[in-house]
C-alpha cells in the first residue's frame, strides 16, 4: 500500500520549518537523476529552501544519504537548504553521517512511526554527542592462537606451512588467518588455503579464478608435510608454477584494474611507503554475518609509520555513491575503539588522524570534488589521484588535492 506522505506531513505541522510541501514528480525524479525508491518534497521560499528525502525501509543507507544530498542541490542553486531525512529508523553510523553535510546543505533526520500517535519525531542534533562506541567485530587470531586446537602433529605441520609460505614474502605472497582457515593471497588471488578439519587440517591449492580448465585440473593440487618434516614438492612446485602464471600477467598488463591496484596497494612500495608508511593487517573480523561494516572496512587499506595509522579508501567506480559509503563507514570509525586498540607490529600505539585518504583517478576526481560541496569538513577526505600511466610505470607519484579557501590546492609527491 502506498503511502501518502503530505498527509503525514499536514498532521505534524510543528516537525519542519515549511508547510504547502510539494512532492516531486516521477518524471522530474528522472530528469534530475534521483533514485525513484524514494520521496522527495519541497518547501520554503527563495532565501530559504527546504526538502524532505522519505522512505519507508532502507536496505542500504548510502543510497539514502546520497540520494538527500543530491535532492538538497538540486533545490539550493546556492541559496541555503535543510533536508530532512524521514525513515522508520537510522543506524548510528547514518546520524553520524548527517551531522557531517555541511556548505549550503544542513540535515535533520527524523523517526516515521507509522502505528504511533504522532509518528513523526524530530532526532535532536545533540544526541550525537551522547552515542555509545561500535564494536569492530572480534580480534584475527594469529597462527598460535588459530593452531591451539589442533592436535600436537598438526600444531607441528602447520608451523611447516608457515614457513614455507613466509618464504613466498619476497614474490608477494600475503597471509589472511580467518576463524576456520587461512588464506595465502598474491594481490586479490588466493592461491591456496589451510582449512580446518577437527585436530587435523587440510591444505589445497585455490585455482578458482583461472578461466582454463587445464589448468586448473593441472594445478589443483593437495598439500601435505612428509616424514621428512617437508611439504610434498609436487605442491610446493604447482605455488611456484602459479606465482610465475600470476606475474607474467602482471608483465603482460593482463591483470585487471583492480587486481594490479590491490597487488601494489597491499606491497605499500614507493610513494606508498613514503606518504604513508607500511601495510598494516586489519586486525578485526565480524562476530556475525550482519556485520556489514566490518567486512566493508576490512575491504579499505591501512598503513602504519611512525605511530601514525593512515586509512585509505579506493574509488574507482560509482565516485558519488563510493564516496557516501565511506562517509558512513568513517563514522563507524570514529565511534569504533579503533584509537584504542590500534598497534603496530612492536606492540606500539597508533593514532588515526581522522582523515579517509580517497584514492582515485584524474578522470574520477571530478565527481568526488562535488562531495567536498556537502561536507562539513571536507579536509578529512582527501583526494589523491594516480598518474595516468600508473597501470605501466606503477604508483610513482600521487596528487593529492583539497579545497582550502574556496580554491584547489595541488600539491605532488613522487
């Protein structure tokens, strides 16, 4: 059944700082590029304009977001706007979130209960400030403590494996321990995984993401440690035969944009070190499958020098509705216990300044520029662009660019 919202508007005159709202039809929801899954209405007068973005379920919140601060500048040509966000319900991450559109934008959100008398009620801005911190999941075991309940042969074994592929860290073979197995990965391939299996575990090749079936019967191989405390060579032959598959790609510029990026992104060399220091492991995995957050900010890079942690998100695709995503995910940041419990490798303190460095291209840049036009403090979400032969020479130089007294700044690195 449809809701007819200017007659729950008309009962709650008091909630909004407009009355007459008009309701913007299909055809201009189009014209403007709106997302139909909502409602929008106007009000107001010249000086002022004012709009409400409604809905009666949200699946995902930075189409929310998003979707009110595009509907606020389409209304504002410059004048100054307040978007009232109306919903059943707001995650804490997404009243964070308004808080932070800011320009010629400012955001309410409002409770929609629809089998309550009123049923509409106003969020005070100051509750913010009173929320509680998020948990960012449960900690990643580490080898030890992921081996402890395996019987005292197996404990043995998978030291053996671990050495083996700690040996693999020179042709940039990374390591994932997860509650029931560890993946070894080359950029976003996983070549092969520890499972576990009662006291015991089994150890496997991962050659899913090859598109010939040869090679895949070919290098689909079981791993085993022998009496001679070894793995089997054959296993060990078929990881190097895929390194070097997976580096002739590379060699090649066969590898797709993504894969190349995550390959160099997660090596941290060059520039990468430079600016920001080292990789460092997101150290937090969800407690249950609803954990969204978690597992999207797991998705982000993180580097660690000189007691600094530096959070990095890349863009690439979708630029305004990427961009809104990190927004709510930097907020489950800032109330997170991430400034609490952030190590580096020696045990030491790291303390995160706040910011969510935007990694992108020139031909990107653009539209995450507009964000900058609805943000209350655009400095925490920095630009940084990729040389435009990035893909051939690598990440040699990074641009990074900021809006500081209403002008772009540039400023390069290599």
């Amino acid at each position: 059944m449809s809701i007819t919202w200017n007659l729950i508007w008309e009962a709650h005159p008091d909630v909004f700082i407009a009355r007459n709202w008009q309701e913007c039809p299909d055809d201009r929801k189009k014209a403007n590029r709106l997302s139909p899954q909502f409602a929008y209405f106007m009000g107001g007068e010249t000086t002022l304009r004012v709009g409400i973005i409604a809905s009666s379920s949200i699946v995902r919140e930075e189409e929310f977001l998003l979707a009110g601060v595009l509907w606020g500048n389409r209304l504002s040509n410059g004048a100054k706007t307040v978007i009232y966000y109306v919903a059943p319900n707001f995650s804490s991450a997404f009243l964070d979130g308004v808080s932070k559109i800011g320009g010629n934008i400012s955001a309410r959100a409002v409770y929609w209960r629809e089998k309550l008398t009123p049923s509409l009620y106003l969020i005070p801005q100051e509750r913010q400030s009173r929320m509680s911190r998020y948990a960012l999941g449960e900690e990643r075991p580490n080898w030890k403590r992921w081996g402890q309940s395996l019987n005292p042969v197996a404990q043995q074994q998978l030291r053996i494996v671990n050495m083996f592929f700690d040996s693999l860290a020179c042709r940039r073979v990374r390591i994932e321990v997860k509650p029931q197995h560890i993946a070894f990965l080359w950029g976003n391939f996983e070549i092969a995984e520890v499972r576990r299996k009662g006291k015991k575990f089994e150890l496997n090749s991962k050659v899913k993401w090859l598109k010939d079936n040869e090679q895949i019967s070919r290098w689909q191989k079981h791993g085993w440690v022998d009496a001679s405390d070894s793995l089997n060579s054959e296993f060990c032959m078929v990881m190097l035969q895929i390194l070097d598959h997976l580096e002739s790609l590379e060699k090649e510029g066969k590898l797709r944009t993504q894969d190349l990026l995550a390959l160099w992104l997660h090596q941290g060399d060059r520039v990468i070190k430079s600016l920001w220091g080292s990789p460092w492991p997101w150290p937090w995995l969800p407690k249950e499958r609803s954990e969204n957050s978690v597992l999207e900010l797991g998705e982000w890079y993180f580097y660690q020098g000189n007691g600094q942690l530096s959070v990095i998100c890349p863009i690439f695709e979708k630029p305004l509705l990427k961009a809104s995503q990190s927004v709510l995910l930097g907020c489950v940041l800032e109330r997170s216990l991430l400034l609490v419990y952030a190590k580096d490798e020696q045990g030491n303190s790291l303390v995160w300044d706040g910011r969510v460095h935007w990694l992108t291209t020139t031909s990107i840049e653009e539209d995450l520029q507009r964000w900058y036009y609805w943000l209350d403090d655009m400095h925490k979400f920095p630009i940084w662009t990729l040389p435009e032969n990035w893909k051939e020479k690598g990440i040699y130089q990074l641009d990074c660019r900021t809006l500081m007294n209403n002008s772009l700044m540039h400023k390069g690195y290599s």
